[in-house]
C-alpha cells in the first residue's frame, strides 16, 4: 500500500510539471503573438489624423432671434440658416465655435447686450459642434446670473464650454481646461478674452471669466502673465497631444492682427500653446505659423488662426457699412499624431469660404450661411433660385476677402466633405 501511495505521488507530481510546462509555452506563444495595444503593435500602427473644424463668432442680433421665431408654433429655430454648412460641421471630428450672447432667458435682447433663445444652443449641437467658448466681451452682458444660466443651457444641449464658470469649483477642478477627444488625439482647451465692455465681474465671482488682460475695464494692454502661465503650465501637466487656446482679442473690423495680439500669441506659444483660436474682429484676419525663441536657445512654434469673423450675424457692408462683416469660413485643421514619435502635429490645412446672406426682411428664412464655391458653381450651372446676380456679386466679393485675408492657396475649392451629399 505504501509503494502503491508513492507511485501515485509521483505521478500526480508529474501531471503538475507537465501542466505547468504547457501553461509557460502557452503564454510565451501569446507574448510571441503581440496582441494589439502591445508595443510590438504599436509600432506598426498608422498614424492617427482628425479633423478639427474651427468657427468663427455665432450672434444673435434681434432680427436674427425675430426671423427665428415660429409663431404657429411659439418655438425658435436656427437650423434653417445652418442647412447649406452643416455637412462641412458633421463631417469634422471635432468643431469649435465663439458663442458670443448669452441664454438668460425672455425678454431676448440683441446689441448691445445679448440674450438669444435657448434654441440657438440646442441647434448648434443637432448640426455637429461640440464644444463653444464663452469667454467673450458679451460674457457679462446679463450679470453673473445671465453668465451661469448659459453654462445650465449649454449643458442641457450637450454642448461642452470652456472660458467661463459658475463656481470657484467648476474652475479649479481643472484650472480651466477642457481635455477633448478629437478623433483619437486629445486636446487641450482653455478660453480668455480681452475684457467685457468695460462690465466689471463682481468681486465675489472673479472665478467666472477668464480673462487675459489684468486691466480687463480699461485700457486691457496689460497681459496677466502669471494667470496664463500658471493655466498653461497645468494643460501641459496633462499630457495632452496638442494645446488650443481660444482666445477674444484684437480691434473690430480690421482684417490684419495688431502688435498685441501677436505680442500676446507669442507668449502663449512660448508658454505651450500649440494652436491659437482667435475670435471678436467681425471680420477675417489672417492665419500664420509663428516660431518664437525660449530663454534656453531652443524654439516652439504655434499655428495662430486671429480671426473667422461672423459665423453668423446681422452685420453686413449693409447694416454696418463694413466689408467682409458677412465674410466667414470654416476652418479644417487636420491633426496627425505619429503612434512611433508621439508627436502630433497640424498636417494639413483648409478653409471654407462663406458668406452669411441677408436676404431681406419679408423673405421666410432670411439669414442663410452659404458654401462661396457651391454658390457659385450652382449659379454658374445656371440655378438662380438662391443666387441672383446681386448675390453672386457678393459671393465674389467674400471669395475675394478670404483670398486676400486667409490664403488663396488654403480654400478647399468647393471639395464637399467625404461622404457628404452636398
């Protein structure tokens, strides 16, 4: 009985090395295998390319908040003067705006203290945008209370914000950043303006609004450094692929930067910033790479985009007696991050060319954002029923202006985005 025990020991000992020898060869073959996420993997994988499409400045003016309202029905739509650019929106993997009025709710208001329809939000976020900066001259048109009720709307929406807050919480959760997913490269965003037309924030809510002037009620020439600094040196913390700073600045309706704002680009580039998303001119104004030199010798570079002028409004040559008030283009930026590297970088660059079209006060739909190169191509085929020779005047012109403004050699030429019926 005794050998009888011994044997079976043995055997069952051996059962054991043997079951442990197939285990090891099993996960050396799944290690041999590489499976993906592995570094082996990753080595050979594609680089990764989004699209970031960027707008410019979203109002609106009382006849704009008056051509959306549908009295039958007692609601307000926006979606009609969206209909010929959305594909170009939901074709982006990530679109950004200047959301410049604020949602505090009826009686609506329009210059020169905004207040928009609920609905305007609501739109934004059905034809593709995800995220709005509201950090703007018109951030405090309505108070504190007007500044709060908008992020509650935004959020409703689904429309990520960044710029301003509605608790000294909200803003150091995150300093003022917002980290975005844009098509697998993440970004990180922070918002400023220059000031507020001169509306001070009460001291109790100095959290509220990012500005980047200290003097925000004044002159608003001196850059708070050491706010911008610390701000940006917390997104780099992160670890982010790319920083975008949407900032508000410059002069109204002049089409070329100023020596501030580019004294102002050069800092937050110096600081981090990889893209600068400039909005407040009302009219286009160019876009750049800047290079600028570091204490140490070396050197960063940023792509400045100072202005896109309206993305819609009421203000054309017409209302306000200033060209290219109607001018506007969508920006593509195309991302591309290298998996070997991890570097990402701005691989392609492409606008396109709008014009906001009023079409006048008895005409339903009045306002209608139009593809330039569509248009005329449209009017060229002989369709007349949305371009006239007027129009097609007009169209010429906005095409003009962004030649000139933004690059000739940037314009998509009418490319419909890929898989777009447009």
């Amino acid at each position: 009985m005794k050998g009888s025990h011994m044997k079976k020991k043995l055997l069952f000992s051996a059962l054991i090395l043997v079951l442990l020898c197939v285990i090891f060869i099993f996960l050396g073959l799944r290690q041999n295998a590489a499976p993906a996420g592995s570094t082996a993997s990753q080595d050979n994988k594609e680089p990764i390319t989004a699209t970031l499409a960027v707008c410019g400045d979203i109002m609106s003016h009382s006849p704009q908040t008056n051509d959306a309202y549908d009295a039958a029905t007692d609601t307000y739509s926006y979606l009609p003067c969206f209909q010929s650019v959305s594909s170009w929106i939901e074709a982006a993997d990530y679109a950004v705006a200047n959301f410049e009025t604020t949602l505090n709710g009826p009686p609506y208001s329009g210059y020169p203290q905004f207040c928009a329809p609920d609905a305007l939000a609501y739109d934004l976020k059905t034809i593709g945008f995800d995220l709005v900066t509201t950090a703007n001259n018109h951030s405090m048109d309505k108070g504190f209370q007007g500044l709060a009720r908008t992020l509650d709307v935004l959020d409703q929406a689904g429309l990520q914000h960044v710029g301003t807050y509605r608790t000294q919480e909200a803003f150091t959760q995150n300093n003022g950043v917002i980290v975005a997913d844009v098509g697998g490269i993440s970004v990180a965003f922070l918002g400023y303006t220059y000031g507020t037309n001169g509306i001070a924030v009460p001291q109790d809510k100095d959290f509220s609004l990012n500005r980047f002037n200290t003097d925000y009620t004044g002159a608003c020439a001196t850059l708070d450094q050491e706010k911008l600094q610390q701000e940006l040196a917390y997104a780099e913390s992160l670890g982010t692929d790319l920083i975008a700073v949407m900032v508000h600045w410059g002069i109204e309706y002049q089409t070329t930067q100023n020596a501030y704002q580019e004294q102002v680009a050069d800092f937050l580039i110096s600081h981090g910033a990889d893209l600068i998303l400039g909005s407040h001119s009302h009219v286009p104004q160019p876009l750049e790479t800047r290079t600028v030199t570091l204490d140490d010798g070396s050197t960063r570079s940023g792509l400045v985009c100072y202005s896109l002028g309206n993305f819609v409004s009421n203000q054309s040559p017409a209302t306000v007696n200033v060209n290219y008030t109607d001018t506007t283009a969508i920006l593509n930026l195309e991302l591309t991050k290298d998996p070997a590297t991890g570097e990402t970088t701005v691989s392609h660059i492409n606008y396109v060319p709008l014009l906001v079209l009023n079409r006048g006060a008895n005409v339903q739909d009045r306002y209608i954002i139009l593809d330039v190169n569509a248009a005329i191509a449209e009017y060229k085929a002989g369709n007349t029923t949305t371009v006239s020779d007027a129009v097609y005047q007009k169209l010429e012109y906005a095409l003009e202006g962004c030649h000139t403004i933004l690059g000739e050699k940037y314009d998509t030429a009418g490319s419909p985005p890929a898989g777009s019926a447009a």
